[in-house]
C-alpha cells in the first residue's frame, strides 16, 4: 500500500472519530421544536331552530345582574341602563357580542364569557318580564327631543327614532331594536356619543345602523333626545310606579 493511499485514509478516520463526539452531543430532545397547531377559534353554538327564553330558569340566571342592573331589572345608579321591560332577543344578542368581545366591555365580559346561548335567552326572558320604571324629561328639552323622536330631522338626514324604537319606545323586538322608554337619560346620551365617535358594537347590518344617525347628531341634541326617551311611558307604567 502506498505512503499516499495510507495518509489519506488515517485523514478519513480521524474526520469520522471528530465527528462522533459532536453527534453525540446532540440528543434528540434538543432537536428544534415543530411549531405548534394553531389555536382554534371557538365555534358558535349550533342550534337547530329558534332559542326561545324560560323566565323561571332566568330568575336565578339574572341575580349576580342585580349588583349594578337592579334585582328587577331597575338600577339605580344611572351609569347602568334599565334593563326591565327590555325585549329577550335584544338583551341575548348584547350578552352575545360581550362575549365574543365585539362590544368591548371587561366587566360584562366576564360574565358573558361563561354564558351559553340558552341562559343568555333565559336571562333576557326573566328581565324582559319585568316593569321599567318610568323617568322624568327635563321640561327645557322636549321640544327638541320629541320632534327628533317623532319626526326627525330631514336636514340633517335623521330619521324619526319611533321608526324602529315604536311610538311608546317600546321598541320592536322582532327586527332587533331595543325599548327606550324611561332609559336613563346619562346612559343614552353616553352610547349616543360613543356611537358619534365611531364606536360600534358589531358587524351586522344593525350595528351599523345608531353610528350612522349619531354623527348627524349635535351634542345639545343627543342631550334632548336622551332626555325624551327617559320620559317616555305608558299609562302602566305610571300607575305601578306610583305603588
């Protein structure tokens, strides 16, 4: 065997006895990680038809509600909206956008959070079986605030609000709009301006709907307007507060 076949396979040799140390240290626990699977997005709840509410079922749903909404629905700390006499499908769809965060609020978010579609129908049925109680306008301001309620304003392209909150403020549940009627008149005027700079809850057709109205709004106008629908009431209404 030649002097150069001999050194060049001692060079082999001590390349494979370099190489096996460095393998060896190399275990396969370090190997690099393979990324993780991607999170899924929670999944709606699939039902098969309507969800209808059970009030009774409600009841004991809605009492951790009554620490700032009121055991029956009538807070009385102005910064929380009434929610007694509110329709069930109304208050189901807000408990639903808390949840999925599309309407911002951390509080209510923690409580949205642990709901299922059924006890968010069942919490809405309980409350909307209850009486508001009626408010008080602030005499200055009804003039202003019921032509806007009643008819609107055709110059600043304002519909009448009774369109779709009903007369009586009662609101039409079928098509998603929400009782006014005797609603705080600070809670009403807050959404209004919030709604004013952009703020939406949602991105349905029916969230679209206040932002647009409250930009042609003055701020003195949301004031009078916010005033009126704290009036509003019906007959009922008045008699059963006055017990």
């Amino acid at each position: 065997m030649s002097f150069r076949r001999v050194f060049v396979q001692s060079l082999f040799a001590l390349a494979a006895l370099a190489a096996g140390p460095v393998l060896a240290q190399t275990p396969p626990s370090e190997a690099p990680a393979a990324p993780a699977p991607a999170a899924e997005a929670p999944k709606a709840e699939a039902h098969a038809g309507p969800l209808f509410g059970d009030a009774k079922a409600g009841e004991s749903k809605a009492a951790v509600c009554g620490a700032c909404h009121g055991m029956d629905g009538n807070p009385t700390d102005k910064q929380y909206p009434k929610l007694a006499g509110q329709n069930e499908a109304y208050i189901a769809r807000q408990l639903g956008l808390f949840k999925s965060q599309k309407r911002q609020n951390p509080i209510m978010l923690g409580f949205a959070a642990t709901q299922s579609d059924q006890d968010m129908h069942d919490i809405g049925a309980y409350f909307a079986g209850k009486t508001s109680l009626p408010g008080i306008a602030d005499d200055k301001l009804i003039e202003r605030g019921q032509a806007l309620y009643r008819g609107g304003d055709a110059a600043l392209g304002v519909p009448a609000c009774m369109a779709c909150h009903g007369p009586d403020g009662r609101g039409m549940a079928g098509a998603g709009f929400p009782q006014l009627a005797g609603q705080w008149t600070d809670y009403v005027a807050t959404k209004l301006k919030e709604w004013k700079a952009g703020t939406t809850w949602g991105d349905d057709a029916n969230a679209k709907v206040m932002p647009a109205i409250a930009q042609k709004l003055s701020d003195a106008d949301i004031t009078a307007l916010a005033s009126y629908v704290e009036g509003l009431h019906t007959a009922a209404g008045t008699s059963a507060a006055a017990k």
